[in-house]
C-alpha cells in the first residue's frame, strides 16, 4: 500500500505531461492547418481552360471560342487580370491570330476567324494573362485543333508519311507514390510513357536491379500509364526496361530519400480511403510525430496526428468532389511528401431535349438543370455546342493529367484508371510552406491600351511641347489632349476600348490650328508566351478516320446557307457586286460606313434612305405614326444568306439596331436594304424591308493619312466585344422554300450562359439539311468552382 501511495505523484504527473504533450500536438495541428489555408488561398496563380465549338474546321471558317480563368487553388473564377490574350499559333509556334478579352467584365467569349491560307493540319489555341508569363505563376490552356485546306493538302499528306513513331525513342516519367522513394517498405511507383508529341504509348516493361534480379513488371494502358510495386533495397540500384521497335532501351529509377517519409493510398474501398503513413529506416521511431492534413481546392477535408507508421480509414464522405491532396508534415512544418486522390461523385448536369430525333430545320430545344449531390440547384456559367459528330475529336481519356476539368471530359475511367492519373500528378506544393513567397503581385493591365507615340518635323527630329489630340466617334465620342514632352513624345492612357477603334490624332499650335507634323505611332506589344514541349498535345487524327474527315461530303458542296467566308476581288465600287441581290436595292460599301455612322454599324444603316427610328424602333418606310410600332415591325436581318434570330432585350431599344451595333465594321463588305416588293422573297417578315449583311474576314485597308496630312487616322487593337454567333430562323414555311441547302456544322453555339436560382437554363435552335448523329457539348464551371460537363446527342433524319 505504501508503495501504490508512492507512486501515485509520479503516476499523476506522467498523465500531466501526456495531455500536455497531446494539447501542444493538437494546437501545433490547428496552426499547420490554418496556415496551409492560409498559404493556398494567398496564392495569386491563374489557370485557364478554353472549349470550343468542334475539334475541326476549315481554313476561312469562324472558330468559336469561350475562356474560364480560374484560380488555380480555390478553382473559382478569378479577377485578378483584366486582360487574357488568345493566340492562334501552328507548329513553329508563329501566332497567326492574337485576340484580347475582358477578363474584367468577364467578356471571355469569342471568335477568331480561320485564315484561307491555313495549310492542313494542327493548330493551338491558347488563353494566357500575364501572371502567366512570370515563373511558376499558373497553367495556361492550350487547346489543339486540326484545319482542313483542299487546296493545301499536299504537305500534310507528306507529313503523315513521316509520322510515324519508328524513329522516335520513347520518354519515360516516373511518378513515386507520395512524390518520394523510401526503402525498407513495399512502394508503388506510376510510369508514363510517351512517344511523338506526347502521344501515350502502350509497352510492356521490367524492373531489375544491379545484380540483374527481375523485381517488377508492367505493362502500360492506352494512357501510357502503369504502376508496379516493388521492396527497394537502400544499397541498390534499379532500372526499368522496355523494348520499342525491336531495340530494348533502359531507364533508372528515381534515387532513393533515405531520410523521407511518405504518404499513400493503399486502397479507395467500401466507402472509405485507406491511407498508409511510412517512415524510411533512417528516421524511423514509435515517437517520430507526423501531421496529416488533407486539402480540397483551398478548403480542409481532413486533419491527423500520428507517430511512427500508422494506417487510417477515412469515409470517403469527408471529401468534396474532385481531386483533394494529402499533405504529411513533420514536427518542424517540413513537407515530407503529398498525394491525391479523385472523388467522383459531384455535380450532377441533366440535360434533356424535346425529342431524340429531328426533321430538317426542325426547332429544338435543350432545357439544363445543376444540382448538387444534395438535389440543391448550383449556379453555374457555361458554353453550349451543337456539332455533327464527324466534327468532334474521338473522346480519349487524356494524355496528360492537367486537372478536374479535364478528368470531366471522361467520367468512363475505372477507380484504378483515375487513381494512375492522381499518382502521375506531379507535385506542385513542395514549396508552399517555405518563407519564400510564391504569391504574385496583383498586376496592372491598365497601360497595354496605351496610345503613345513621338511628334517628328519635317526633318524627323522630335518636336517638345505641342499640343496634340486624340479623336474617335467610334461608339462614344471620345476628346483628348496631351503635349509632347521634351523628346516629343505623348501619351493617351486610354484603358477600355473595342477592337478595331478608329482614333484620329491632330497636333495643334498655339492658336488651335492643325499642323502638318508627322506622327509615329509606338507599336502595341502583347505579351508572348514562352511555350515548351510540354504543352503541345494533339488528338489522334487515325489514317482511316482522316480520308472520312476529308471526305467533300462533310464538308459541303453547291449552294450553302452557312458557308465559309472567301475573299473575293473588290471591283471599281468598292464591294463585290456578284453578291448583291437587287439591281433596285439601296447599297452602303463597308468603306463608306466610318463615314456614314462615324464607325458604328447601326448609325451606317441609319443614314440610307427609306430607314427611320418610330418608338425606338427601326422601320422601313410607313407607318406615319407610333401607334402600333414594336419589335415585329423592324426589318428582316440576313448575315451571309443566314436570317438572324434578333430579339428583344429588354432595353426598350431597337433589337436591330442592337444587333447591328454589335458587328466590326471592318469585317463588312457591304450593306444591302431591300423594302416593298423586293423583300416578299424572303417570306411575312419581309414585308417589313430586309437587311442584308455581307462580310468579310479580312480587315479592310484603311487610309492612314487620309487626303489631309494635318490628321492621322488609325485603327487600334483593343478588346473583342462579344461576337453574335449567326443562327437561321425557320419561322416562315417560305422562308425554308426560297433559302440554299443549310450544310452547317456548327448548329448552335453560346459560350455564355448563366442558370438561373434554380439551377436552370434553357436554349433553342433549329436544324440543318444533313442527315446524321449530332452531339451537345456543355462545358463550364459553378461558383465554387465545380466543373460542368455534359453531353448528350439527337438523330436528324
């Protein structure tokens, strides 16, 4: 008794000590925790994802384009730029097409046009901001497609020769589970193999060690991937093994870490994730304390405490959907090594059509509901696509891992399939925690738009302190002034306008009056982005499949309703008269519209006669009076032979007029107004007069100096405003007699549709005149940053 009495204090006093330890452990968790958050959330990276409209075109037609910046933790829409630069380049890597977008409205929809001269073959399409310039500052999406010329097929047919692999040596990437290789324990290693342009390569291999002993094999999927598992000894070296065109090539594995430490996945079963916590000999002990803490987006799904090796169940309902990391810490806030995971379970996308099979230009209509795995509606933006299946690249599980969004686009990989990618995921926070911030100042895009330049004299030297203006009646008029510094040079720090403004500049005296000076414009220079191998992917164009693809068939012949835009050759009145329709119809050649309406479309059309404002909206002729005068008595509008389905948006305003005022006046070529009997033709609408558009896609040239050398006229780069994607009407049983065969591809596109409170959203369009298998292609992003990605397919007879 006495002894127990002597041992009681001692006995308290190691239970104080045991809670105290477990108290500071728990409160060292809390801080890593917080402070990991805290970290991911401070992040400043962007990333960027891109979908379009179909996967092939030809060469001169529209490409159809929406742009998601995100921030590459949270995966929320991000506001951190204003500006986002899209690219068109080819394999050298040229950019043949540049456009900027308004991030800052979130105007990310957009078009670029195809040049006709595009020889077959690939081509990218890639959206980047200038955080994405600087090192280590996020992932820019670069998103091939493949152009078919007719007459430039030559080249491509030899490339396709070459093209094969049989030169090639296959590169091979190791991925440790846990980013890390210990011994002393069982470990599970990921392979990818790759052959020309990263296209995965599927190969059998062995593992051996110096003394020549078999220890692994594995075979890789038609990702490239594989994984095996194998008891590394610490005093050995091992090497992987393949053989590829009947030559065996060799490979080390990655060295080992004889003081790590490493996280993994030993099974995803029965509701559950079973994670496995191993420590290497060199630092094993029952006492080496670790933090377990998993991270979804920038949101903490799980945190642990354990010591030694140890092996936890955690319900599987602890994660949200998509990938979730596991970080392991040490007591010193060391990251020893990370792994993810893949939920599957997410957003739930209906999406149903109001019947399975069509007629031709028959209407459809796709209602789209969000929820999530509660059955609550989810708010979300999105693009919808509507494409004829020979059009769409082959759905393939990818060749690279690159994140949720991608994973969406193939919800057919197996758990052991997703779990190969989530292991061939490299690494990105093995830097997070050290006291070198990886966080990116928040950048200033305000002086991209800039108009600088340098006042000369005759004799080409600058010319200090004269005053010079800015003008430009494009949209809204805009004055300014600025007087050239001591080197002549001024500065207009405009921020915001359209692309294709038309600006004047004029320099002044001292009494006001215009001078003849020159003016030397400062280049815009967007930014470039320093691409390397590792984004270039393409997607398997199959021999077979490419004579399919090249087929006249698919592509269309004879009269088309929607066909690509060709330049013809410009005759003596400016514009290409063999399209005009009437020999009694009013014209205004696209050269003639800057002046008419001061570079505005609807302004243009307002000035030919017969056409007038009556209640805010455009008629044609009568009536004489207001009463009765709506959006039903405007005008017919026709783009390219297409009848555009204007509507009303709520403003009060002319729909028309609207529409009108949304297109670049420098891609028309002309205007053409038919009234009376000459729009009868084109059914009960155009009794009302019709508006005939005819475009280019080629910018005119423009006269920079103008008859008066005393002004400088020029056209400046500036943001896309959002393009009107042409869509036929067939509301009028006449109007489906009198138009050509509709041969489009693309039916239906809007890269910018929002779902209501509810969750929902509703589309319509009408068919075309081919018979076949038509896919819906929806692709987006919620406001918690859920991917959205949903395809469904109807039958037009």
């Amino acid at each position: 008794m006495f002894y127990v009495r002597n041992l009681l204090p001692f006995f308290f006093l190691l239970i104080a000590l045991s809670s105290n330890s477990q108290t500071v452990a728990v409160n060292t968790l809390d801080s890593l925790s917080g402070l990991l958050i805290s970290k991911m959330r401070g992040e400043k990276k962007e990333q960027s994802y891109i979908t379009t409209d179909k996967s092939i075109y030809t060469a001169g037609e529209p490409l159809w384009f929406r742009v998601f910046i995100v921030n590459s933790a949270t995966q929320k829409v991000s506001m951190q730029s204003q500006a986002v630069f899209v690219d068109l380049v080819n394999e050298e890597n040229k950019v043949l097409n540049q456009l900027l977008l308004h991030a800052g409205f979130q105007e990310l929809n957009g078009r670029l046009f195809l040049p006709d001269s595009l020889a077959t073959g690939y081509y990218w399409l890639r959206a980047y901001t200038k955080h994405m310039q600087l090192p280590d500052a996020g992932n820019f999406a670069e998103q091939p497609v493949y152009v078919y010329n007719q007459n430039k097929i030559a080249v491509e047919k030899n490339k396709k020769a070459n093209a094969s692999l049989a030169g090639d040596i296959p590169e091979v990437n190791f991925y440790p589970e846990g980013g890390i290789m210990i011994t002393g324990a069982s470990s599970v290693v990921a392979v990818r193999i790759t052959g020309k342009n990263e296209n995965p390569v599927s190969v059998a291999g062995t593992i051996k060690d110096n003394h020549d002993s078999l220890t692994a094999n594995f075979t890789t999927n038609t990702d490239g991937l594989s994984k095996f598992e194998f008891e590394p000894y610490r005093h050995r070296k091992y090497t992987a093994y393949i053989t590829w065109n009947g030559k065996e090539y060799s490979y080390p594995l990655p060295p080992f870490n004889s003081f790590g430490a490493q996280v993994s996945v030993s099974s995803q079963k029965d509701g559950s994730k079973r994670i496995r916590v191993l420590l290497e000999d060199s630092i094993y002990s029952d006492t080496f304390k670790t933090y377990l803490i998993a991270v979804s987006k920038d949101s903490l799904c799980f945190a642990s405490i354990g010591n030694g090796n140890y092996e936890l169940n955690i319900p599987s309902n602890k994660f949200p959907p998509g990938t979730a990391t596991f970080f392991l810490f040490d007591n010193n806030i060391k990251l020893l090594s990370e792994r993810s995971v893949y939920t599957k379970e997410g957003i739930t996308v209906k999406a149903e059509m109001n019947k399975n099979v069509y007629d031709k230009r028959d209407k459809a209509i796709i209602n789209i509901s969000l929820s999530d795995a509660t059955g609550l509606p989810v708010t979300g933006s999105f693009s919808v696509s509507v494409t004829e299946d020979h059009f769409i690249k082959p759905l393939e599980k990818d060749e690279k891992y690159s994140g949720d969004w991608s994973l969406s686009e193939d919800n057919n990989h197996t758990d052991e399939e997703l779990d190969l990618l989530m292991l061939a995921k490299n690494n990105v926070y093995r830097n997070i925690m050290s006291n070198r911030s990886t966080s990116l100042p928040v950048g200033n895009d305000d002086s991209l738009l800039y108009i600088r330049g340098t006042l000369h004299d005759r004799n080409s030297d600058p010319l200090p302190d004269k005053v010079i203006s800015l003008l430009s009646k494009t949209g809204n008029n805009f004055f300014e002034t600025d007087t050239t510094d001591t080197h002549g040079r001024f500065s207009f720090p405009l921020t915001d306008y359209p692309d294709s403004t038309m600006f004047t500049l004029q320099s002044l005296n001292n009494t006001g009056n215009p001078e003849s000076w020159k003016v030397k414009l400062d280049t815009l220079k967007f930014p470039r982005m320093m691409i390397t191998d590792t984004h270039r992917r393409k997607f398997i164009m199959q021999p077979a499949l490419m004579d399919q693809y090249m087929d006249s068939s698919f592509f269309g012949t004879g009269k088309v309703l929607l066909k690509p835009v060709e330049i013809s050759k410009v005759n003596e009145l400016g514009y290409d008269k063999s399209k005009r329709v009437s020999a009694f119809s009013r014209i205004i050649p696209g050269k003639e519209i800057q002046n008419a309406g001061n570079g505005t479309v609807g302004n243009a059309v307002l000035s030919m006669s017969g056409l007038k404002l009556l209640n805010g909206f455009l008629v044609s002729g009568g009536p004489t009076t207001i009463r009765g005068v709506d959006a039903t008595s405007e005008p017919m509008v026709i783009v390219n032979g297409v009848s555009i389905a204007v509507s009303l948006d709520g403003s009060g305003t002319s729909p028309v007029l609207n529409y009108l005022n949304s297109l670049n006046s420098r891609t028309i070529d002309f205007i053409e107004v038919l009234t009376g009997p000459q729009g009868s033709a084109y059914g009960v609408r155009g009794s009302n007069g019709v508006i005939l558009v005819n475009t280019t896609n080629k910018y005119r040239e423009t006269n920079i100096d103008g008859a008066n050398n005393t002004l400088k006229t020029f056209f400046a780069k500036g943001y896309q405003d959002p393009p009107v994607f042409i869509m036929p009407s067939y509301d009028s049983k006449k109007q489906d007699i009198t138009t050509g065969t509709d041969l489009r591809r693309t039916i239906y596109w809007n890269g910018n549709i929002f779902t209501d409170k509810d969750g929902k959203a509703s589309i319509g369009f009408y068919t075309n005149d081919i018979p076949g298998n038509y896919t819906v292609t929806i692709h987006g992003i919620t406001a918690r940053g859920y991917v959205i990605y949903k395809t469904i397919t109807y039958q037009l007879k």
